[in-house]
C-alpha cells in the first residue's frame, strides 16, 4: 500500500471574502476599446445603454477608471452561502504526474449552479431588483449561466426568462428542469415569441440555434417588455468586475500560505472565469509588482483567441446588440456539432482582448479528447468531476507540469477550477465509449465567419 | 426591498474532523439482533462472513462494545478533501415559513459523488485495499453509493464492479457514466455473468430489475472471483459506524456554538445516513445526559418503519446473503415504478430498528408530491437542489417548524441533507410539469410482500 499525501484545501474565513470587486481596467494603460452603437459607431452613451441593462450595471461597465468598487452588503451575505471557495493543492495529481511543479485549483462549482457563474448572477439580479425591475431575460446555452441567474432571480423573487439554444433544450432537459425548479420560464430559441426568432425559424426551419441567435432574442424581450432588462453572464466588463471575486480570493490564500504562482491558467469562453481570476494578479503585472504567466485555454474548434481576428464585431446574430472589439471568429460562426459543453461563443472579452493584444497573456487552443483525457485523469485522483470547459484548463495545467518534468523546474501553477461536469456526461459517455472526435475547422471554414465581420475603423 | 438576513454556515477546522467514528451499539442496552445463517439459523461467525466481507469490516461488524473506533490515517487524510461538511443555518427558510423554530441542516452533498455515501465507501476500500484485495463488487439502484464506491476505489487504485439495476441502467445514464469514469465497470442486473442473473432473466424475462436482484448478483460474484469481497452501502452496522462522522461533527459543531437540538430528522432508506447522523446524540439519550426527538422519514411507497414487520428476513431477493432482523416488507417487495429516486429497499439498518422497536425514535411516512413540494421550497431559498432522498427530512422538518409557528415554540430542528439532486432532473420535471402522482401500497399489496417472509423465531 502506498503512502498517501495529505491533501490540503486552503480555506479563508468568511471575514476573507474581498469587501470590493477589483476592475483591472484601472491599470490598464490601453483599455479596453467601448462598446459602440452599431448604427453611429460611437462610444455608446449611459442613456443609449439604459433600455438594455440596469442603470448601477452600465455604470460598472463604463467605469474604467475606479480600481475598486465596493460590494453591497446583501450581495456579500449572498456570496457567504458558498463562499470563499477553497484554493486545493492537487497532491494527487503531481503524485500522479511525479512532477516538481505545485499545482492548486481554485474550486467554484460548489454550489448548486454548479459554477463560478453564480458570482455575476446574484449581482445583476440585486441591482435588477435594487433598481425595482420586474424581471430580466438572457440566453443560455450549455445551462450554467441560466442556472446561476435562475437561482439569483429567485432568492431575489425577480422574474427570469431563459432563451435555451434549442439543440441544448432538447438534448439537455436536466439543466433546463434546474432553472424551472427556481422558478425560471425557459424557451427554446429561436422561438416564435420574437420577431428574431420568426425570422431566424422562417429562414432556416430546422435550425438548432446558436448562442448569438438566443442573445438576440432576449435582448428584444428585455427591452420590449414593461420592467425587464437583459443580462449576461460573460464578456462584458461589468462581469469580469463581479469575477474578480475569484482571483482576490487567490491572492489572499497565495499571501496568507505564503504561495508564489509563476503561472495561472484559466479556459476562456467570453472571459469571464479568467478575467476574474487572472485581474488582480494581472493589476500586479500592470504595476510592474510583479510578474506572471496566464494562459487562455481554448477549444481547438472555437478558436477565438489563437486564430481570431481583434476588430468590431456584433456580439449577437440577430445584430440587436451593441458592438464590440474583440477576439472574434465572426457574429455567425458556430464550432462544430461534435463541439462538447461550453466555451462555443465567437467572441471574447474586450479587456482579455486587448491585454492579449499587448503581449500581456498567452492564448492556447486544446483539442476536445486531449482535454476529457485530462477530466478523467483528475477526477479519478483529485476526485471532483471537472467540466469539459475547466478540463481545458486542467490540459494545458498538465502539459505545463509536464514540462516541469523535463525541466526540473519547481514552477507553481494555478488552475481556474470554474466548474462541475454533472450536467455534461453525454459529453463523458461518448468519451469512455471511445466515439468522441476532434473537430479543428481549415482555414477555409474561418474565413466565411471572418467574412461577416463588419469593416470598422475606428 | 426586503431586508436580508445573514445566513451562516458553521465550519468546523480540519482539526476538529473527528478521529475515531462512534460505535452506538456500546451503548444500547437492547444490542440488535445478529446476523444469522439461514441454513442453521446460528449467528454468523467470524469465518463465515470472510468470504463475503473483508476481515476488518467484520471485526467493525460484530464488535458491540467499543464505543469509540479509531478512524485511520488514510482515511482521515480522504475525508478532508470533502470535510468537515458545513452545518448551515436556514435562515431564509425560518424566513419564509415564518416560524419562530430554528433549522439547521449538516449537508453532506459537497463532494463528487454527491452524498454521505462516501464517508463508508472510502473506509469500505481502504480495508479492502489493506487486506491486500484486487477489488469489490456492490450493486446501486439510483447510484449514489456506486458513484462514492467508484471514486474511492479509483483514489485506492482498486477494481470495482458495480451490478446497477437495469432499470437506473437504461434511464440514468448519466450517473452510470460517472462510475466510469471513475474506472468502474457497470453491469446492468440482472445480467447474464451470475447463476442467479439467468435465474431471473429465465423466470422474468422482461424484468427491470430490483435493489435485492443486484445484491445478490454482486455477492455471487465476489464469492467466486479471486481477491474480491463485497461491500454494502447501508444497512450493516459497519456502515453506520462509519457514517456516524456526520452526527459527530454535527454534535461538535452544536457544542462549538452553543446550540441545542429538539428534534433531529433524516431519511430513511437503509438507514445508513439517519443512523451515522442521530448515532452521538442516541448515545446521550441512550446514557441519560440529555433527550431528543428522532424521526426517520421514509416513502409512503415503501414504508418499512411504520408499516413493515420486525422480523428476521433476507437481506436480498435471491436468498444468497445472511439473514438480519429489522423492520422489513418482506424480501422480494418492490416498489411502485412511481416512485422517484432512492429510498426503495425492503428492509433497515437492524440498529435503527432496534432503537424504533425500543421506542427510541420516531418514524413517519411521507407521499413524494408534498416531498418535491418542500425540496422546491427549499431549493428557491436555500440555494441547494437537494436530493429526493434528503427532501423526506425537509418535509418533515417543514411540518415541525410550522407546528411551531402554531404553537409559538423556538424548537431548534436538524435536518440531515444527504446530497443533492443533480441526477434527480426526471423525477423534477415530472414535478414540474404536474405529472408526478403519489403511490402507498394497500394492504393487500403489503401482505403478498410479507408472505415471504421467513418465519424464524429465536
């Protein structure tokens, strides 16, 4: 029988919970390009915003300049049923690996939405309810931001309309049976509700929907309907804000165990998750403190980061939205059908974008069974089930301690552990099956998406 | 805006997980029947039970007197990866239910598998592992327990074969995916790898399967495999000793902060969880020094406690196991196909049935509508999706806080959460969508279950 490590979760004290989001944008010397209005192609204005989003959520998100904005204080308590998550250091897995490198995951899917979205939700559902909205709408695809929004809207007592990617609706009923046992309304988009989804049903009958297409419908019922407002679970630098949680967090249990990363690795979708764990250490960066690698991880076929273009784009299909300069692959691009979970939108975070831009981070595309490969690896030491979009993470985590291997070098990694894969084991079922394929798009596929990007100079 | 409270969630340290599990048998004056042969009708001997168990879990077994068993290293070393569990304060339920009654609940479900399942499981493979075992075989129904098997055995590096009634088989893929990918491999029973597997299938052709059907398959085939035992659940002693790091850590926690239980209530399916919860507080009824109300709450579908008999009766369908005394609805009783998640055995912990027999504790019988009912309430306000299982304890606590509000009285209640539900999403839906319909069996339906109940009088 072998000897077995202690394994060890750093836990903070409720008391530990950071009392202010940090905004990174702060520190940013070349800030993140605005959002503009697509017809103007100007800064788009507070009161421009204020049909679509909550008046103290605009603010957030046009503040570049206050580097930390206080958390209210019914949103701390919220944020003290499930947190501060624990900083783990995966002993197993560098057991498991015989590898010089110290690797810890922040862990954020104890909780019920089963991830780091929750953070974000229960925010815009305060200021929603503080600002005495009915309800808000928002899209939904693999069903973790839905989740989280339907459980913020709950506790909150705030209507929540979900539009579900259809194909997620139909093949994902769990999710959607979550977000109606918290009392959300889900549809599946395109519906017939809106005069997007009429339009987008009558042009392509039997589509299966997209992420941008749900967007577009939730944000017509958002502003067509008495008292609502639309919400959104990444991209937007209000989100990034709110995520900041995470990597506060980190940094108090790296000063107080007296941990140094060399490197944070995060998979990125629209950015949220790694936006808000890298920004604080990415602050230090900025202000020549200190330094650090991060990594972007990315899905091989939705490769916003490491073969997109940095220009405008529309952040939606149905073109409602206001645009933004980004990473993008193109406003219709759609990854693969054989694409696994989350992590499948064109776009990326307008402050990632542009801090990538500068050279400040690194981005890496995965391909999908290296990447369950990497799941099932950790689940099976570490014990939690990871989700195919944290498994991203956890690829590139190995490859890096790997790395250490060869090397010798004592490197200390961080993972964005953002969350649980219960909801994804059709996803790990084609996996232990053997029947999961790769999906890398040419050259040729990217290029039709890159062909609907608008031409905007600014 | 309504004025929130501060929910709290009391967190014990590390440190204070406790070292040795809490044997309740020391102290109960009427020590529970033993297991007998049911050939000779003697009580099994050391020796007898070596080639279905693993020796230390026997000696854990048949041992009535220690009270207090040193919990090993390794062991402790795998329960702070998930502990200590949280005893959280449900103040938004008080606040809904506008009782003056205080609700506290230990839940046990942060952790892959789910539920306290893994608190035995993980000391079932260490013993395994230690006495040098290739592997262990088990049977599941809604899977919990296969799922916690799986991860320990893959943390301890040992094989598992899980025999999962075909039924859950074939319509909860899901979980049977996570035993695989833990590395277990699942059968669906009846299958054709056992004598008794052909048996059925010959006689049933078309049968789904049964808990007791899986218990035997699983028995038959470590019995006859090199280097394999079996290891169970619930019901054993074993397991309930092990399981009784729940009520220990829940009674440390009261201590810490200064709280004192009137009533403390879980669910009861073999009785595994109510039994590791109640186990401490039992031994001060049991001793003298203070007095509690117990209430197991099980399905009226399969009303063990309060509608069974109290008689010697096979622990499984095809006869191959020992014969134990408890409160039973005869061998081969299966519930109504109605009936949604776990909770489904024909029999009970033959501890817990001593302690009801004596008068000890209380029971009580709930229909599983008003159980999804209360598991909504709770999930809107407490953020947790609780498990099915788990949701017949928040009924009855709900019951009881409400007597309060009539009464005026500030009883403080304990409610054992055993996990979530994130598997359950069929059992919601149906809920949700007003199709879930409530079963209790006539009498006459009980009768042909307790027809095949042995008759043994010692």
């Amino acid at each position: 029988m072998s000897k077995f490590k202690v394994p060890y979760k750093i836990y903070l004290d409720e008391s530990e919970i950071p009392s202010s989001w940090y905004n990174v944008r702060a520190d940013m010397k070349n800030k993140p390009a605005p959002l503009i209005h697509p017809a103007t192609l100007k800064p788009l204005t507070f009161e421009e915003m204020r049909p679509i989003f909550c008046d103290e959520l605009i603010r957030q998100e046009l503040d570049e300049t206050t580097a930390y904005i206080p958390i209210p204080e019914e949103i701390l308590n919220f944020y003290k049923m499930y947190r501060p998550s624990p900083l783990t250091h995966a002993v197993f897995l560098e057991e498991l690996l015989d590898t010089p490198a110290h690797i810890f995951y922040k862990f954020e899917g104890n909780n019920t939405s089963g991830s780091h979205k929750l953070n974000s939700a229960i925010a815009q559902a305060y200021y929603a309810k503080k600002q005495g909205l009915k309800g808000v709408t928002t899209e939904t695809g693999a069903g973790q931001w839905g989740t989280a929004l339907a459980m913020a809207c709950s506790f909150f007592r705030l209507e929540c309309k979900v539009y579900m990617v259809r194909v997620s609706y139909e093949q994902k009923p769990f999710r959607r049976e979550v977000m109606r046992t918290y009392g959300a309304s889900v549809t599946p988009s395109p519906s017939m509700d809106t005069a997007i989804g009429r339009k987008i049903n009558a042009e392509h009958p039997n589509t299966t929907g997209s992420l941008g297409c749900a967007i577009s419908e939730a944000v017509e019922v958002a502003t067509s309907t008495e008292g609502y407002r639309y919400v959104l679970g990444s991209v937007l630098n209000q989100v990034l804000l709110h995520q900041s949680v995470i990597g506060l967090e980190t940094k108090a249990a790296c000063k107080k165990y007296g941990i140094k990363p060399d490197i944070i690795i995060g998979c990125a979708g629209g950015g949220s998750n790694l936006g808000g764990l890298i920004s604080p250490f990415m602050g230090e960066k900025l202000r020549g403190e200190a330094d650090y690698r991060f990594i972007a991880v990315e899905p091989a076929s939705c490769p916003s980061f490491t073969r997109g273009k940095f220009a405008y784009d529309f952040c939606d299909t149905g073109k409602v939205c206001p645009m933004a300069k980004m990473y993008t692959l193109g406003h219709d691009f759609i990854p693969s059908a054989n694409h696994a979970g989350g992590l499948r939108y064109h776009g990326m975070s307008s402050i990632l974008s542009q801090l990538y831009h500068d050279g400040l981070m690194e981005a890496r595309a995965v391909e999908q069974t290296s990447v369950f490969e990497a799941a099932e690896m950790f689940a099976r030491v570490e014990g939690i089930l990871p989700a195919p979009e944290s498994s991203h993470a956890i690829r590139v985590a190995i490859d890096e301690a790997l790395k250490c291997k060869e090397t010798g070098e004592e490197k200390t990694i961080i993972i964005g552990l953002t969350g649980t894969g219960y909801f994804d084991m059709l996803a790990y079922e084609k996996y232990n099956n053997g029947t999961m394929t790769d999906y890398i798009p040419t050259d040729d596929d990217l290029a039709k998406g890159f062909a609907a990007i608008p031409n905007v100079n600014l």
